[in-house]
C-alpha cells in the first residue's frame, strides 16, 4: 500500500491528521495574535508625564530680570526659587538647579541693587556735606 499525502483519511497516516487552517485576524486587532504566534500589543506604562517647573522658571526669570528693574522682581524671584525649593524637597515639581540659580542670581542682585544705593547715598551725603566746610 502506498502514502497518497492528499487523502487524509489514509488508515495509517504517518503524519496524524493535520487541522485546517483557520482564517486570519488582520493586523491590529486588539487581543487576536498576529500571524506567526505572535502575542498581542498591549499599552504599556510608558513614562511618568513630566513634573512642572513653573515655580524654578519664575525664579530664575524674575531674579534675571531684576536687573533692570532695580532688584524688585529679584525679591519675587527669591520667594519663587525658595517655594520651588521647597515643593523639590517633598517630591511635588522637579528643577533644582534652575531653582537654585534663580535664588542666588535673586540675592545677587538684591545685594548689588543694595550696594548701589548705598554708594549712591553717601555720595549725595558727601556732596551735601561738602558745600558746609
């Protein structure tokens, strides 16, 4: 007796009954395997969205800007750099390096404005007094 491999129903089958192919699914179906076994694509946990830094930003800008406007916005900026400070340490915003630039550049320049006005005070001072002696 001979293997006719196109009659499955062949007493003797050395190959076992092969199951007929099923149709298939499309790519991108949701939870129906690929072609060739493979497992569906789940949504995964990808990255944690970004923590603000709104509050380091501002610190840093509003103590740059104080420059210009006579250490003003240099005091904001410092309040800003020490809430920022402050929400970093419990783990609420991230930036702490621009927070901390934004606090020294703040006090910086608070001191600068300070210096200034003191140097221009005694030099009014001085002048006034000058015209007595």
């Amino acid at each position: 007796m001979t293997y006719d491999p196109y009659n499955p129903k062949q007493p003797g089958d050395p190959y076992g009954q092969q199951q007929p192919y099923g149709q298939q699914q499309p790519y991108g179906q949701p939870g129906q395997p690929g072609p060739y076994g493979q497992q569906p694509m789940y949504g995964g946990y990808g990255y944690a969205p970004p923590k603000s830094q709104t509050n380091a930003i501002l610190a840093l800008v509003l103590s740059c800007v104080g420059l210009a406007t006579c250490g003003v916005t240099a005091i904001v900026g410092v309040i800003f750099g020490h809430i920022a400070m402050g929400k970093i340490r419990r783990g609420e915003e991230d930036g702490r390096g621009m927070a901390l630039a934004g606090v020294i550049v703040g006090y910086v320049v608070i001191a600068g404005w300070l210096l200034y006005a003191a140097i221009i005070i005694i030099a009014i001072v001085a002048a006034a007094n000058q015209g007595y002696n």
